[in-house]
C-alpha cells in the first residue's frame, strides 16, 4: 500500500506545482456616474451621465501589457 500512495503522493505535489497560470487576459470594467451641469439660454440644468471604461491586462512569460 505504501508503494502506492507516496508516488501518487508525489504526482500530486508536482502537478499542483505546475498548476499557476502562465498567461492569460484580465479585463476590468469602470462605471462612473456623474451628473453634468450646463447652462441654456440662462436656464441651469443638471443631466446625469454614465461613464464606462474598460481596461484590458495581459501577461505571459513574466511580461505584461
């Protein structure tokens, strides 16, 4: 039994070893909202506004972009 288990034991380790990710895309995503005052023919208004941005990482071989 122990035959068994301490090289299976061992596989495990090593395949969780290699187990991180060595690349990929990681995309953020910002909401702003806001509101906007303008001024018309002497009249103030205010209009909400909604801003999105969107960020895009990514990594590979200890690189990012």
């Amino acid at each position: 039994m122990k035959k068994i288990i301490i090289p299976l034991s061992i596989v495990i380790l090593i395949s969780a070893a290699q187990a991180q990710q060595k690349s990929g895309t990681v995309i953020y995503e910002r909401v702003s909202q806001f509101t906007r005052r303008f001024n018309i023919n002497g009249v103030e208004n205010e209009a909400p506004q909604i801003k999105n941005d969107k960020f895009e990482l990514s990594f590979g071989n200890n690189q990012s972009l």
